[in-house]
C-alpha cells in the first residue's frame, strides 16, 4: 500500500464520454480484515473532494478506512490523504485535556475550570464593552450541525456581527464569484459532467496534487476514448499542467488579462451561444467592450506567454461542446481574485454552457466542510444563503431562532476575519475563539499575527485537538473530538452531503465541538424571546434537523436531507426536498439563475472597488433570473518586483500534506514522504545567485524572511515556489521563525471576498550554505 505515496492516482481505468466511471476499491488497514469489528460509514474530510468511504474499527481504535463503491463522488477511490492521514486521530500526543494559562504557563485543568473561566471572561467583556468586543474565528473542517451551533451562538445569542471562518482565506473567493455571476452560492454542476465533457479548463487549480481522487476521474477521461481537451492555466508546470494541450504558464496576478483575451478571442470568432447570452444573461455589451481592446498580443505581454498560445487556448474554449472549468486558488488567492473568478464563469455563460450535461463552472472548495461553514452562515453571511440587507431573510431568520430581528446584527455586512483581526489588534475586541483552524501558521504576516494574538489584553480560546502554533499562545486551550469521534454532516464542492458516523470516543477528555458549543451556550444563559434555552438540541441530529427547516424555500433547500436518507447508500446533492426527494444532479437546468431581488444571496458589489451594491440600484435593474455578466479590466499585483525583490514568490499544495500539518505529520507514510521545508527556484534564476540543487537559502521579503533547501524546477524564471504546510511545531528552534512562509506574505485582500493573497509576493533570495548530503524527500 506505501506505493499510493509513489504511485499517487494508481491505476487507470479508462472510460469513454457517458459511460459510468468505473469503480475501484482503495483501502489501507492496519489489521488483518478478519480482525476488524466494524465498518462505521463515512466520508474523507482531507479536501473538499469528500471521497464516500467506511471507518474500519477494532478495539474501540480507528484501524483504517476502505472507499465506498456506490458512492456518487469517488466510486470507491482514495488518494494518499483518504488513506493514511486518519492515523491522526490515533496519535500518542493528542490533546486529552483542557489547559488553562496560569503564571504565564498553560496547564492542564478540568472542563469545569476551563468553560467557567471562559464564560467568566465572556461575561465580563459583555457586560463592559458589549457584543461587539466579542469575535468568533471557526473553520473550513467541522461539520453543519457544529457551524449552525456556533452561528446561533454568535449571531442570535451573543448578538456579535465578528463571526468568521478559516474559509475566508480558502473558499471566500468562490462563493463571491458564484454569488455575483448566479444570484447565489453553490456550484452549479456535477462531478458527473466531468464524464460528459469533451473540454476542460482548469484555472489556477493544480487537480493532481490537491483533489487526487477527482483527478484520477479527469485521467481515466484523458487516457480512455475520445479524450477531453485540456487546457491549464498555472504559472508553475504542476503535474496537473502537464497532461494539457495547452499549459498557459502565466506570470502569477495577471489572470483577469488572460482572461480578458480568451473572452475576446471568444467574442471575435463569434464562439458565442447568441440565444443563450440573449435570453439568460445581462451585461454582455459591457464585457464586449471591456475585452475589446485585450488583444492576445496585449495579454501575452503582460502574462508572459505566447500569443499564439492564447489563440489555441482560446479555440479549444471556443470550439468544444461540453466544457467543464475549475478555479481554485492561482485565482482565489490574487489581488483581484473575484474579478478574475467571475470571468471564468463568463465564458462558460458565453457559450451557453452551464446547467447542462457535460457543462459548468466549479468555482472549487478547498476544505472539506466549506461549503457548510457558508450555508450554516458562520462565515460572514447569513444562513441559508439569505441576504442581510433583505429585511424579509432577516425575518426568517429571526423567527426560526425565535429572537429579536434586531439582536442579529445586520446593519453592516458581517464582519470578515482580516478585518475582525485588525479590531484584535486595535483592542476593540478584546475576547477571540478559534476552533478548528491553526492562524499562526496560515493567516499572512506571522510576525504579526503572533504580535495580535499574543496580546495580554486579548482573551484567547483555542479549540484544536493537537498543540500548535496557535494553542502556544492561548489563554484557555480546549480539547476537541476529531472527525470519526463524532457524528455529522458536510457537504463537497458539488454539493453532495455526507454524514459522518461516529466511530470510536475521542481520546482522555476530549469532547466535539458541538458539546463544547452547546456548553458554552448552556453555562452563558444564551435564551431566546421566550426565555427558554436559545439552543434546544442535544444531539447534532436534532441541530441538523433545524437546519435543514430553515433552509426550505432557499437554494441550499436540505429539508428532506435527513440523517436517515443519508445512510447506507451514497452521499446526495443539494438542493433535497419535497420537489427533489432524491436530490438534485444540476442547479439552473431550466437556465433561471437565482438573481430575483428577493430570492438573492446578495446584491453584489463593483469587482474593482469591492463597493456593496444597494437594494434599490439591484431592483432597478432587475435581473430576474438572468445571470449577470460583470466584466473588470486587469490591475497589476499590488507589490510589483523591483531591484531589491526582483523575484515572485507563491505559495501553494503538495499531495502528501494537509495545511499545517497537525494531522498529516502525524501519519508516517504522509510525513516521510516530505519530512522537510523546501523551496522551488528556477534554474535561471538560481545560476547566477551561484544556487546548485540542495543549497540552503534564505527567501527575503519586506516582511521577513524563511530559510530552506532549493530545488531547482523549470517552472517560470523569475518565480520561486514555497509549500506552506511546514510552520513550527515540530521544530527544534522554533523560536527563530524563518520556516513558514507567512512570514514573508503581507496583510492584503481582495476587495470583493476580503481573501487574502497568498499567490503573489516579491522577494529576494540568495544563499546561505552548501547542500546537504540527502535531499529531504520526495519532492
Ligand atoms: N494535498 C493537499 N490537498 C489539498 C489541501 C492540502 O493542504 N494538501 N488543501 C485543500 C484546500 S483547503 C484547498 S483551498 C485546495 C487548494 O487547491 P489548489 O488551488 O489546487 O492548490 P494551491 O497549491 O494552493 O494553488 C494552485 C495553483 O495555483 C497556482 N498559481 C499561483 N499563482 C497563480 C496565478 O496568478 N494564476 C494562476 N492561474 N495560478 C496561479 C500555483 O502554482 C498552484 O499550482 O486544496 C485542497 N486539497
Ligand atoms: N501562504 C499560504 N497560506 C495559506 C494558503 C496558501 O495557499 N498559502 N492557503 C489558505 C487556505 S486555502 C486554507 S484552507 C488555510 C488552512 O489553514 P488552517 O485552517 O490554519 O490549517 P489546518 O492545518 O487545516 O488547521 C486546522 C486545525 O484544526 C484542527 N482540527 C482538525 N479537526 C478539528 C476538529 O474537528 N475540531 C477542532 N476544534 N479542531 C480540529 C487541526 O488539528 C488544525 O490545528 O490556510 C490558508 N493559508
Ligand atoms: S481526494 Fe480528498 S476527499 Fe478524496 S481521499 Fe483524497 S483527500 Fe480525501
Ligand atoms: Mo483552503
């Protein structure tokens, strides 16, 4: 089984356009089959593929896992992730206690002192400063019933408007993108338009590496009968980039000129579904005009590559009949990440090619829960995709929680975590929760996240089952359950729903989420209108079955998706109610977009200042169901290279890791096949910095700087790659700061998603010592 960490996709099986993918068990098991006592049904939540698979379980421990056949997502397949991280949970060093800070020092406790000391200082900064020096910082990994707790808490209970999730730097990007083009949030097609397709686009979406299992549908298409073609767009010859037709190695923030020219190569050659753009879009003579003048010469200049490339891409774009794209996060991560994001939809609206078989735009999750931290709205929206400058969504809202409209706070978008952050570092809010999520390695500047979040003034709660970088800096530190120690729902990037089973109990003290929140709500006397329990449920089958009501009549509608639909057989798209029992394959089939004034998520913003649209200009201009075409012209990044930092750094994926590593360090295949930092130079570049394969070097940029081995790769010159997965917890001389990339990103977003950009920043290099003798892993 180790050779699924060589052998990263495993063996093909090829298939021609509908035909069914053929299935393919994957399993890896620690034990003997005859061993085993239980299969406990599940789902992988190492990316937002969320691969369907079975808990094996002896002796009341995890002892592997094995891909479900029947299940819609994966046919039975798992990646390295699905099949070796779960040994996590197993792991000697789990947190097994609350720890409280005492002298300086955190110390172990017990749950009594620990949630006490919580509330207290809740009560506390309530009582003196109110709602809003109180913020909530959750995740992209929990599950439904965990987010809609904690959204309930923070938005209906503590009346605080300082709630987001980790997905903000992760996914934001595509809900924003999906929300401006269609009305609303959710992607609108299915994993099995990718049997269908004979054209696939992927934009700054490296397939291989980050959603293996979806890849190796995308490679049974490329190497079975009439082969789809593809086009790749990503600065960086990833191993998704080279199976393409056409690689389109661009300059890393120049995609909004790229795309500006495919849509004008599109618009000149008349590749335009003209009935479609007429009778289901508006805006289209905006965009014509905006693209005219980005000629393929123009935005070879500016994204480095060939004109003539552009040309072909364009024509494979213009001239397929079932065209699936992906964005994921070359796109997401950039200073004009929704302006960009919002053209890929544009040509799949241009050519008429969405809510179709074989056609559509996924504007891609990354985390595996993403989806749930939006729907459940705990991530800076409102539940149930509603709009909170609707006064009617509000409404619903306030009755389904059975509270005062107006201790939701609406009279602003919810706050976004850069910005929640910055209130930290000002003082104003002076009490943070994380839970689920590891900022002190994945949040920009480290330098100053450590500075903000070390605060004495600031009351940190950190909710994790490991000790990370985050917990060290804590006032209280709370043990969690992790997935397969308890039960819930969570839904991938194409809208499949699964439930988790619990498998085996957490490990010493360790409790879920859900029973930490409901605590918390029960120990700060959170009630509704009529003085009972704001939160009634004990279960997360009784928190699912009220949100699932509350999402009735919205384009999330879950409310026939009950835990009993979801077992034994496979996971089931969204939406799932009385008019779609068995779930829904496509949203938009019949071509209405969900852009009514009254029925939208939101009602949008100007791509360039990020400005919010106002109710009275959106019905002004009722789109009533068309989908909205909204162009934008390409700004330069906003740190441009110069003589001091003459080279890009981005930051990315490899396939063995998860994020900061807390779970896959811990999984010994996972963990040997990359043990070590690294960073990815030209060979261009690296020559005349006297720079040979291994040398340690120092990456420098206004903010700070990260020492690593070089590798020398062809990917573009002038850009160096840095993985971000390696930070400090696991280091000898942690203190010294130089391993993580953060150090060297800076405090920038995109002015529609507020998403940080990761992808883009200047730097020097040079070098610092010779190379070792053994080069650390498989890079
Ligand atoms: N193995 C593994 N898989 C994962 C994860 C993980 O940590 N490890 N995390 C999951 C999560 S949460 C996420 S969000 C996804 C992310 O999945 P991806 O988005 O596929 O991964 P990244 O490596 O962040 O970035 C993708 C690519 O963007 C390219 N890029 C950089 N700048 C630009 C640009 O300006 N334009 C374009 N077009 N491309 C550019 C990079 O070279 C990189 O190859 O992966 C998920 N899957
Ligand atoms: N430079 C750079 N930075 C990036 C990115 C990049 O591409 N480049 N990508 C960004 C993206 S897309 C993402 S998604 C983020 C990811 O960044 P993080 O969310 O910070 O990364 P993780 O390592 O996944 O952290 C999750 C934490 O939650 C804990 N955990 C896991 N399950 C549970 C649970 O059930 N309950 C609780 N309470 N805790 C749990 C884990 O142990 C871990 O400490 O990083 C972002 N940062
Ligand atoms: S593709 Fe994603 S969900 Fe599927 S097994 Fe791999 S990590 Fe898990
Ligand atoms: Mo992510």
């Amino acid at each position: 089984m180790a050779s699924r960490i060589v052998d990263v996709w495993g063996d093909r099986t090829p298939y021609a356009p509908g035909e069914q993918w053929p299935e393919r068990v994957d399993q890896h098991l620690t034990l003997e089959e005859s061993r085993i006592e239980r299969w406990v049904q599940s789902a992988c939540v190492l990316c937002s593929n969320g691969c369907g698979l079975d808990i094996a379980v002896a002796d009341g421990r995890i002892v592997g896992v094995r891909g479900r056949a029947q299940d819609r997502v994966n046919h039975g397949r798992l990646g390295p992730k699905g099949l070796f991280g779960w040994q996590a949970n197993n792991s000697a060093d789990r947190l097994t206690q609350p720890l409280i800070r005492v002298e300086g020092e955190l110390r172990p406790t017990d749950w009594d002192t620990a949630m006490q000391a919580v509330v207290a200082r809740s009560q506390e900064i309530l009582s003196e400063h109110g709602p809003l020096a109180m913020a909530f910082y959750t995740s992209g990994q929990l599950f439904a019933e965990e987010y809609y707790a904690q959204t309930l808490i923070a938005r209906g209970g503590i009346g605080t408007p300082h709630l987001d999730g980790n997905t903000r730097l992760c996914t934001a990007t595509a809900e924003w993108a999906l929300v401006e083009s269609f009305g609303s949030d959710g992607n609108p097609g299915s994993y099995s338009d990718i049997d269908l397709c004979d054209t696939l686009f992927l934009v700054g979406h490296n397939m291989a590496e980050t959603q293996t299992v979806l890849w190796t549908r995308l490679l049974d298409r490329l190497q079975g009968p009439d082969r789809p073609r593809l086009v790749v767009v990503d600065p960086r010859a990833t191993p998704t980039a080279q199976e393409a037709d056409v690689h389109l190695a661009i300059r890393p923030g120049t995609n909004v000129a790229l795309l500006n020219a495919i849509l004008h190569e599109l618009i000149g050659h008349d590749w335009v579904d003209a009935a479609f753009v007429r009778e289901h879009t508006a805006g289209f003579a905006e965009l014509r005009g905006m693209v005219a003048e980005y000629t393929p010469e123009k935005a070879a200049e500016i994204c480095g590559v060939s004109a003539d490339a552009i040309r072909q891409a364009a024509r494979i774009l213009g001239t397929g009949e079932r065209l699936v794209s992906t964005v994921l996060q070359g796109v997401y991560q950039s200073h004009q990440a929704t302006a960009a994001a919002v053209q890929v939809n544009n040509i799949n609206l241009l050519r008429g090619m969405i809510g179709r078989p074989g056609c559509t735009v996924f504007q891609m999750n990354g985390q595996p829960t993403a989806e749930n931290t939006r729907e459940t709205g705990a991530n800076g929206t409102m539940p149930g995709f509603r709009n909170w400058q609707n006064d009617a969504h509000m409404q619903e809202i306030a009755e389904a929680w059975n509270v005062d409209v107006l201790r939701i706070p609406h009279w602003a978008p919810p706050t976004h975590a850069m910005e929640m952050f910055r209130h930290c570092e000002s003082g104003s809010v002076k009490f943070l929760w994380v839970t689920g999520t590891n900022p002190a390695v994945s949040l920009p500047e480290l330098h100053r996240i450590r500075s903000i979040y070390g605060q004495e003034r600031l009351f940190l709660v950190v909710s994790d089952a490991f000790m990370t970088e985050t917990t060290a800096l804590a006032d209280v530190v709370l043990p969690a359950a992790l997935w397969g120690e308890k039960t819930g729902c969570f839904t991938n990037a194409d809208r499949t729903v699964h439930l988790s089973e619990k498998a085996v109990d957490p490990p010493g003290q360790a409790r879920s989420d859900f029973d930490i929140l409901l605590d918390y709500a029960r120990r700060m006397d959170l009630r509704d209108k009529d003085g009972e329990p704001l939160l009634k449920w004990t279960e997360p089958e009784h928190a699912w079955n009220s949100f699932i009501t509350h999402t009735r009549g919205r384009p999330c509608d879950q409310s026939s998706l009950t835990y009993e639909k979801l077992r034994g057989g496979s996971g089931i798209t969204w939406p799932c109610a009385e008019y779609a029992p068995q779930g829904t394959e496509r949203l938009y089939a019949d071509h209405v977009f969900a852009t009514q004034a009254d029925y939208c998520e939101d009602y949008g913003h100007d791509l360039i200042t990020g400005a919010q649209n106002e109710a009275d200009e959106y019905r002004a201009h009722e789109p009533g169901g068309r989908a909205l075409i909204k162009a934008a012209p390409y700004l330069p990044p906003h740190e441009p290279v110069d003589d001091d930092f003459p080279l890009q750094l981005t930051t990315g994926r490899r396939v063995y890791h998860w994020h900061t590593r807390t779970k896959t360090a811990r999984a010994p295949e996972l963990q040997e096949a990359a043990p070590e930092m690294w960073v990815e130079l030209h060979p261009d570049d690296a020559g005349p910095l006297g720079i040979v394969d291994g040398d340690l070097v120092r990456v420098r940029s206004r903010r700070g700087e990260i020492d690593a081995p070089a590798v020398l790769r062809g990917h573009r010159p002038g850009l160096v790659f840095a993985p971000f997965h390696y930070g400090y917890f696991d280091q000898a001389d942690s203190f010294r700061h130089t391993r993580a990339p953060n150090e060297l990103t800076r405090t920038e977003w995109d002015p529609v998603s507020k998403q940080p950009i990761y992808k883009v920043t200047a730097v020097r290099v040079e070098k610092i010592a010779n190379a070792r003798a053994v080069a650390p892993g498989r890079y």
